[in-house]
C-alpha cells in the first residue's frame, strides 16, 4: 500500500487483545488467517491501559501484538483510545465529564462519554495521540488512523455555555443580528446581552420551545466535536501526511452534522447495524448518504455484526446467507470495506452477548465463523478490481442535515415528523427500479443531473433556490413536495406563499397544510390515465394548493378540499417542475418515477425480474456491476448480446441467465478487464 491507498477490501474489524492471554492471541492468529481477516483496527479502548496514570505511559504489550499481526501479514488501523477516558482522568479532572440536559452532572463509566469542550480532555488526548503517532508512524503495517469512537455526546455544561456564547457571537457579531435572525420579538425574548443566552435544556425549556437556539446549538455541538477530532487529528496527519485519517459515525447518524463532520476526515467511516425489521432500501439509502459525505467517493464500512446485536430490543441471529447479502450491498454501494465489530466475543460487559467472528466458544466450525471464513475467503477474489470506484447517477436526492434537525423540531403540523422516513419514501421507487441516485448536497453542482428529488425542502439555504430554477430552466427535472420552502437558514418563515422562492418553478401555492391522523387516509384521483389505476390512498399531510402556472396531475376525492389539486407538474423553460402535495402510497409514487425515468431517459443497468438489487461502480478497471438476489425466488437478468465474466466465480455470461435466491454476482464486461 502506498499513500493510504489500497486496491483489495478491507475484511477483518475491532480487536481488543487487552482482553485475553497470549496463548489466545496466538490462537486468534490462526483463525484471522483461516477467515481471510487481513485488517483489524485496534486499540479503541485501551487508554486506561496504555496510560495507568497521568503521562505514564505502557506500549510495551501494543508493540506485541503488533509484531504478531505484521508476522502474521494482518494489517492495522490504528485507533486513538480517546473515546473511553480513563477512571484516573474522570476522577482527578470531573470537568471532562458531561452535564446532560436535566443538568445532572454524570459519573464515570460509559463510553463516549465526556464534554468535547472539555480542554483538559482535550489535552490529554492530545497527548497520548502524540505519543502513538511518534511510536508507530513507520510500522510496515499501518493502514491509517482511527480517531475515537462514535463521537455524538450533548454536554451542557458551564463551559459549553460559555463556549456556545462565543460561538454565536462569531456567528452573529452583534446582539442587534442575533435578536432579529431568532426572532426574538415573539413572546418577548428579547436578549439585552450575549450572557442572558442559556442553553436549551430541561431547566429553561428552550429544547422544545425556542428552534432557533436549538438549532443552533445542535449546530455548535458539531463545530465543538470537529474542534475534538481535529485536536488529533492534526497530529496523526503530521506523523503520516501518506495515510488517511478518520472517525466513524455511529449508526445513528442524525446527532452530528455528518456532511461538516467528514468534510475535516480523509475517509467516511460508518457503522453500518440495520434492524432486522428494516427494508433493505433503507440501509441502501444510509450507504447512499455515506457516500454522498466525500462527493461521491468510497468510504468504510467500520462496524457491522456478524451475527445478532446486543443492544437491539429483539436480538435476531443473522439468517444464513445473510450475513453475505449485507456485506456486498455496502460494497455495491460505495464501501471499501467489510469490517465488524468484533473479532473475538467478550466475556463481559455490555457487549458481551454481541455477535463476533470468533464466539464464546472458540471453535472454527460454528455456522457465523464458517460464512465469514467464506467471505473472506471470496473477497480475495476481489483484489484489485472495484476499490475506489464511483458510481455514476443522472437522479440526485438532496439531504441536508440542517434541514432534518429543523424540520423536526418544528412544533407543528404533525409530531410524526420523520425526516429520514420521508427521505426514504421518495427514494424508494428508485431503489426498487434499480435506478442509481446520488444524495447530493444544497451546495452540489446540480448541473450533473437530469432529475432531482427535494423531499421535505423545508429549510431553502442562500442561493439554492435560484440553482434549482437555473436546472429546470435549462432542461432539469424537479420533484418537490409538501413542506417546501418554509423558512431561511434561521427558520425564520418566508413572507409570501409557500413554496416561497420556489413558487414561480413550480407553478403553485399553498394556502394551507392538513395534518391526517395516523389511522386517516385521503384518496387522490388521477387525471391522465397514464397510471395502472385512477384511485390512490394518501396520508400523513395534505396540502391545500391552488395552481398559476401548472397542470393537475391528481386531485383530491375526500374532505372539503376534495377536487383541489394534490398533485401537478409545470413546464419551466426547456424543464419540468413537479408538486407533489400529499404523501401518496407508493405504487402510485412508483409510477410517476417510472413515468419521468422513460421520458428522462435513466435506462436500466440490466432488465429483470425478482427481488434483485442491481448496481454499478466504475474506476480505471472497468466498471462492475453488483447483482444481489434478496428474494426467495429465482430472479433474472437480461445481459443482451454482451458477455461478462462473474468474478466470483470465473465464469462467462450473456443472455437471459438466472439469479438464485440469495445469489450474488459481481460482472465485468469481457474485454474491459485489467485483472
């Protein structure tokens, strides 16, 4: 590996040797090496151990394992403990501990579990990253830097008070701009100074009352965390400029503004633990958005489960073959990487009950290890093909992470506000016609797409409205919907009707919004015949909107504004805007995607039939197109005229061929190999 690249996946995850004997490290060894494991990230929560006490500091047992994982040919990452303090630091300095938002001040114990804003925390990582970036920045086996863990704690302490009053203050600069942009005419909260700012919590209320400063304390809390992982990050980048360095994201991804968070890393890395209630569309659409973090390049999966979780509220075993499909939807979609956590089950603890490559047994014939041995085993066939590779899409959905945390915090029209369910409801008829999407940015260059989704574009940032009228003007797609053009940057309402700037592309306005019970449906009535059915279900809001320059697609059957248009579309210079008003069923959403695809342009990968996931990644290599089989009945492809090989199993194709249940292929185009 050179300058932090490599060209095989990654496949191995966290391993926390501190915890066992020599004689089971040994015996790890040979079970990484019979599994295919050629990297493994550690030591993420060994501080208390490599620092017993204030600046003393033991590496002696790392340099160990480190020996034996090069001896071995296993690969590192490097991780800064940072992300568990230990009890000496809590104790001799309570200042690092966070304050939560009932003002309590917590206890030692929890990972991840200390203010961001903390300097002696601060200093103190900084130091022991110092110290590991001087003893191992020329280890043969370094592959890169892992900053912390899972960063995303709230502190609200008098520190972060003092912090947050600075920070609006550089935000801001004068109180006379702060009152006006927060509004803080209403109910008379007007602030005569910068120290009267108190933080949203349980003691003021502000959290629920005041979305203004709430926003902008989430807002904050990401510039502190950046502030956090920068104060080690610069060390490790001085060490080793050649390797990249990062942090993972916790699953959870809505805490941190991930877009501003990643923009500071050299990689995204994601912790990738779907519910095994989730549709296999919303964990393509978190892959999609992890992709989305670095422009469209690939990123790591950091943490998945090799079997069940823990931590869930009904821990299933993966199903056989599981395990496989999860794996190569990541590396359809973007990942680099197939890494779990963790290599050896704990005995103890929290996790203990948590699924591992290596279970409390420690055999190598159990059903987990035996499909991991397996898939690293097959990943080996992968070297030197598709790493680093993009995936090209002409349909960009935007997200903004701004725009999420306003929209619900809003305290009306409805409390079942979602805005990542309502994300993947519109990007759900494109994922099941195998159309590639980007999500795409307020700030990307929306020029490289026919077609753009804006779900829910409740908050409208400076200039995107005018970009967004330049793309349908020029030939672009627009699909907008209800909760559009509310408010600015500061939620702030728009004078005006909604959709606000975007009334002209639209053709529309919207003179009120009915909330529908969950239990409440409407019904809409399509107008042009073109859909398989005249009659659709709708629910959760309803618009009342009244057409200038668009055409009615579909109108509503129930209630007083029935016969109103729900749905429309406007010619726009040489493009088209469309309205949609209501949250309507999907087969209906399903259709109206189908419908501007065909007249868009956005072809099909391959034909095919059954519960395929079917996708693309391209570099100097080829391109390689990923068949997933997540049915269980036989699906099918139609390849034409043109051959490609399987590189899984070294076979050619063309034609009609089928696709087994739980079958995965990754196909190259005879002719376009460099393997």
């Amino acid at each position: 590996m050179k300058n932090g690249k490599h060209s095989f996946v990654l496949f191995g995850g966290d391993y926390n040797p501190d915890q066992w004997d020599r004689a089971t490290i040994e015996e790890d060894m040979r079970l990484f090496k019979k599994a295919g494991v050629n990297t493994v990230t550690l030591p993420v929560f060994s501080w208390a151990k490599l620092e017993p006490e204030e600046g003393v500091y033991h590496f002696e047992w790392l340099d160990e394992i480190l020996e034996l994982l090069w001896a071995n040919q296993i690969q590192v990452i490097l991780s800064t403990p940072t992300s568990a303090q230990p009890a000496w630091l809590s104790a001799k300095y309570p200042e690092v501990l966070p304050v939560d938002i009932a003002g309590r001040k917590r206890t030692h114990g929890m990972r991840v579990f200390f203010c961001v804003n903390s300097e002696k925390y601060r200093e103190r990582a900084a130091a022991i990253a110092a110290v590991m970036a001087g003893r191992y920045k020329d280890y043969p086996g370094l592959l890169g830097w892992h900053v912390a863990n899972e960063y995303g704690t709230y502190c609200y302490c008098e520190n972060c008070q003092k912090k947050f009053r600075l920070w609006l203050k550089k935000q801001y600069r004068t109180l006379e701009n702060l009152n006006e942009k927060w509004h803080t005419a209403f109910w008379g909260r007007t602030l005569t100074s910068f120290e009267e700012i108190m933080l949203p919590t349980e003691l003021n209320d502000d959290y629920r009352f005041n979305p203004a400063i709430q926003l902008d304390y989430m807002r904050f809390v990401t510039a502190s965390t950046i502030e956090c992982y920068e104060n080690e990050a610069r060390i490790l980048k001085k060490a080793t400029p050649e390797l990249p360095v990062f942090t993972n994201i916790s699953g959870y991804i809505k805490k941190l503004n991930q877009f501003e968070l990643v923009s500071h890393m050299d990689v995204a890395g994601w912790d990738n633990y779907p519910s095994p209630t989730d549709e296999r569309s919303f964990s393509a659409l978190k892959h999609d958005i992890m992709r989305a973090l670095k422009d469209g390049k690939s990123y790591y999966v950091v943490e998945q489960s090799p079997n069940q979780q823990n931590w869930q509220p009904y821990n299933k075993l993966k199903r056989p073959g599981e395990l496989r499909k999860i794996a190569y939807q990541g590396l359809a979609r973007g990942a680099d990487s197939c890494l779990y956590f963790q290599m050896r089950q704990s005995i103890g603890g929290q996790e203990k009950f948590h699924g591992a490559l290596i279970s409390h047994s420690g055999r190598d014939d159990t059903r987990i290890f035996k499909e991991c041995m397996d898939l690293g085993n097959e990943l080996q066939l992968l070297d030197g093909s598709f790493v680093a590779g993009r995936t090209a899409a002409e349909v960009g959905i935007l997200f903004d992470w701004d725009n999420w945390w306003a929209l619900e915090l809003c305290s009306g029209p409805t409390q079942d506000m979602n805005y990542l369910e309502q994300v993947h409801h519109y990007y759900k008829p494109f994922y099941y016609q195998n159309i590639p999407v980007d999500i795409i940015k307020q700030t990307s260059d929306f020029s490289k797409y026919k077609t753009i989704v804006a779900p829910l574009l409740y908050m409208i940032k400076e200039g995107v409205a005018e970009r967004l009228e330049q793309f349908v003007k020029a030939g672009g797609t627009l699909i907008a919907t209800y909760m559009t053009g509310y408010v600015d940057e500061n939620d702030r309402c728009i004078y005006g009707a909604y959709p606000g700037q975007l009334r002209d592309v639209l053709g529309i306005w919207v003179e009120e919004v009915d909330a529908l019970f969950p239990e409440e449906r409407n019904y809409i009535r399509v107008k042009d015949g073109h859909e398989p059915q005249n009659s659709y279900e709708s629910s959760f809001l309803c618009d009342v909107l009244h057409t200038e320059s668009a055409q009615v697609i579909a109108e509503y059957t129930e209630d007083f504004y029935a016969g109103m248009p729900a749905v429309t579309v406007n010619c726009y210079g040489q493009g088209k805007a469309y309205y949609i008003g209501t949250q309507t069923e999907q087969d209906y959403l399903s259709s109206l995607v189908r419908n501007i695809c065909d007249e868009k342009g956005h072809s099909l990968i391959f034909e095919f039939k059954g519960e395929l996931e079917i996708t693309s990644r391209e570099n100097e290599n080829g391109i390689f197109t990923f068949i997933i089989n997540h049915g269980s009945q036989t699906g099918e492809i139609d390849l034409k005229n043109k051959r490609y090989k399987n590189i899984l199993d070294q076979k050619s194709y063309s034609g009609k061929i089928q696709i087994s249940s739980a079958q995965v292929m990754v196909l190259l185009g005879e002719g376009e190999e460099s393997l």
